[in-house]
C-alpha cells in the first residue's frame, strides 16, 4: 500500500527535489554575487579565503586609482569651501536687506 502511494506521487517527489536543488544553486549565486558587491572575501569550499592575484599591472592601477581618488577628494575638499561661502552670503543679513531695497525701489518706479 505505501509502495502505491509513493509510486503515485513520485513525479512530485522528484520535482520538489529538482526545485530544492535548484533553490539552493540560486541561492549560492545570489550570495556570491552580494559579497562581491560589498567587498567581502571569497571562500573555497573548505572556508578558506580565496586571495586575489596581484600582477604588476593591477598594482600599478590600483596606484593610479589612488592618485586619482586622492585628487578627487581634493577637489571635493574645494567645492564644499566654496559652497560653505555662497551659503554663508545668501543667508547674510544684509544680502537680505539689499534685495528688500532693490525690491522696494523698482516697485516705486
């Protein structure tokens, strides 16, 4: 009798062990694919982290990369100067009260 049932139901056994198996695959590529995002290690299969390579030409881009992203923060630097002195004028008081009186005297005109 239970030899029936399981006979009966076996395309559905081994679908459900299909879709697990599958879900797991899914499953590993998505958390492979978030610790790359993030910047995590990689692991082999004995937990071991798995270094990168470095050859002379990924150093010598990841020195230009430094150049370039010190530069960068540099100029960023600057740019948050000069916007800190055009906030600093436009919420002056007598900036304020100069328009008011530009305003006052061409609505007389």
């Amino acid at each position: 009798m239970a030899e029936q049932i399981v006979a009966q139901n076996l395309p559905w056994i081994i679908a459900a062990a299909m879709g697990l198996g599958f879900l797991g695959l899914v499953s590993w590529v998505f958390t492979t694919w978030l610790r790359i995002k993030h910047g995590y290690p990689l692991e082999n299969a004995w937990g071991k982290a798995i270094e990168p390579k470095i050859t002379t030409e990924t150093a010598e881009r990841m020195k230009l990369l430094s150049g370039e992203n010190a530069q960068l923060r540099a100029e960023l630097g600057a740019v948050k100067d000069r916007l800190a002195n055009v906030e600093r004028i436009v919420t002056d008081d007598s900036h304020r009260v100069t328009q008011e009186i530009e305003s006052l005297r061409g609505a007389r005109n």
